[in-house]
C-alpha cells in the first residue's frame, strides 16, 4: 500500500488494550473503516502496554548492575533508577522486539491476506537514547556514559527483523526523551541541542539494513496517561524533527514523522499560537505528517479547526490520531478515541 497523500488516515502509534495481536488487528479495521494508515502495529499487547517498564524491569538481574533506587512506576519520579555495579561495566545486554514481532508475525500475515490491501506492519522501537535514559533513573551524566550497549542491541533487533520481514515491516523510532529535553531548555539553545540529540539518535539508523523503512514517534511521555513534557509551543518538536530529517541516511527511509499535541491526559492547546512554528517544519514531499491531536476532552468540530490549521502550517493533507498509545487507557475509552480519529479524518 502507497502513501495516499490526497486523504486522511488514521495514525496508530501503538498501544492497544486489546486481547491479542488477532484481536488488535480486529479492532483496528472494525473501527476505522477503511481508513487505516499504510502501516499498522499490532497492539503491543500484554506486557508492552506500558512500553518500556518491562525491558527496564528486565535489567534488574542483568549481572553489570544493580537497583540504586527501586520504584513501582506510579510516577515519573517514582520509577526505579539501576546503576552499574562497582569494578563491572555494562558492555551488553538483550532487548526482546523480535520475539514479540514473531509471536505476531502469524497473526499480521493472516489479517494482511484476508484485508487484501498492501498495508504492512509497524514495529514500535523505542529510541536507545530513552531506554538508557529511563533505567538510570533520568540521569543524564549515567545515560549517556552507557549509550553503546542500548544503541547495539537496538540495531540488533531491526537487524533480525528486516531479514524475516524486508519491506513488509516498517520500524517507528520512539524518542521521546529527546523531545521532553529539548522542549525544557531555552530556545536560543534549541537548534544546536537538537542536532546533537539527532546525530546520536540517527546513529541506529545509520547501521540497521539498507532500505529498512522507518517512521519517528515524537512525545512528551505518557506513563500512567501523563505527560512528562510540557512545551509552551511546538518549536521544540519542529527543531528536532528539521534536525533528524537533515541528517537521515539516503540507505533507509523515511515514512512519516508522528508530532504530539495532545499530552497524556491533558487535551491539545486552542491557543493558534502554540501551532505557528509548524510553519518551519522542512518536511520531504514524500513523508506524511501524522497529527496527535485526538483527545476524549474535545469535540470533533473543535479537533477539526485544529487539524485545518495544522494543515495549513504544513501546506498539506495530514493523517491524525492520538498523541501516543491507546494502553494506557481503558478499552472503552482506546475505542472512544479511535472513533474520534475516524471522525477527525473524515470531518
């Protein structure tokens, strides 16, 4: 399936409280009825609901290192900080992203044979920058000395999963962290910081297999259905998405960038102001632009305005969708959100 760049689709971003990967696939093609974007994840169910808390609760046994602060994830602030053991150092460990691609793998090839249309599957990777980041504690000085082993294994998972699946899959990089750290720093120091953030991130896309298809997830984080970040405008968002673009490979490429408006449990910003730096935004002709500007709080009509306006920024059509994943909701209110999608889309 091609980009259609003269209608709206539906973006999803992951996430989906959904039985299964089957079920999932279900409730996607159920609820938006025809409009499903080209690439479609399969729910990241089960134990992905919560994104990254299970790789990071993983690590507690890893033999480099240890809990320094333990946390149960109510909260930013109340998750687990791990450091490296002393006399050891953290040279490797294993993420899982290809045995829950496999554990899908069926599931997506059947769906994709009764749809009958050239969608494929989108991989959720979460950036190597945030897994390290988010397991020690959110302290840069110890993330970043520790970068190599995340980014490796990142790269080792796309790796193994482009052989199975080649261009039926396509990879979306999950970075929030980047977007949250560049969107509490000054403006006049944004441009600089955004390109350093980028030529560390574009370093998993540099390595993973020539022609690997990807898309960039930008958030504000949305543990427990809250946001970490909290930007006064999208000029964050736009500088890193212009750095990332400006320096992506010509060996992958790129699919789509999904930009945040919507923060956790808090609905996008009314104020036209927040929107203007959208104007900046150098996106290639041939990249959609996804909206996370759906949100339970708002009406249709006034999601509308908001997606009209973004479209005007931008100077095309856009797809739209929630501002992350629908796991940290209930079941009734993830359906809730993707028939305001559909409506959004369609209005």
């Amino acid at each position: 399936m091609t980009n259609d760049f003269t209608r709206r689709n539906v973006h999803l971003v992951g996430t989906m409280p959904a039985d299964d990967a089957a079920d999932a696939f279900r409730l996607f093609s159920e609820k938006l009825n025809g409009h499903l974007p080209a690439s479609i994840p399969d729910g990241e169910t089960g134990d992905r609901l919560d994104w990254i808390e299970r790789i990071i609760e993983g690590l507690r046994d890893h033999p480099d290192l240890y809990v320094a602060k333990d946390g149960d994830w109510s909260g930013y602030e109340k998750s687990p900080r791990l450091d490296v053991k002393k006399g050891h150092r953290l040279t490797s460990l294993e993420l899982d992203y290809t045995a829950y691609f496999e554990e899908s793998w069926p599931a997506w090839q059947e769906f994709k044979a009764d749809s009958g249309q050239g969608h494929v599957l989108q991989v959720g990777i979460p950036g190597h920058f945030d897994l390290a980041l988010v397991a020690f504690g959110f302290k840069p000085d110890r993330g970043l000395r520790n970068l190599a082993p995340f980014r490796d294994a990142t790269v080792r998972e796309i790796t193994k999963i482009h052989a199975i699946a080649g261009d039926d899959v396509v990879f979306q990089l999950e970075i929030p962290i980047p977007l949250i750290l560049l969107s509490k720093m000054p403006a006049a120091v944004q441009p600089l910081v955004a390109y350093r953030l980028a030529a560390e991130l574009i370093k998993v896309i540099q390595r993973s297999p020539g022609g690997a298809r990807f898309g960039i997830h930008l958030c504000y984080g949305d543990m427990n259905n809250e946001a970490m970040g909290d930007p006064a405008d999208s000029g964050a968002l736009v500088r890193l998405a212009n750095a990332l673009i400006a320096v992506w490979p010509a060996a992958q490429t790129l699919e789509f960038v999904h930009a945040p408006f919507a923060r956790g449990s808090e609905p996008p910003s009314l104020d036209p102001d927040f929107y203007a730096p959208l104007a900046d935004l150098d996106l290639p002709t041939d990249v959609r632009f996804a909206a996370g500007l759906v949100h339970e709080s708002l009406s249709v009509e006034e999601m509308k305005v908001l997606r009209d306006r973004i479209e005007r920024l931008v100077g095309r059509t856009v797809d739209v969708g929630a501002a992350c994943g629908l796991g940290r909701r209930d079941a009734a209110r993830a359906e809730t959100n993707l028939e305001l999608s559909l409506a959004v889309a369609t209005a």
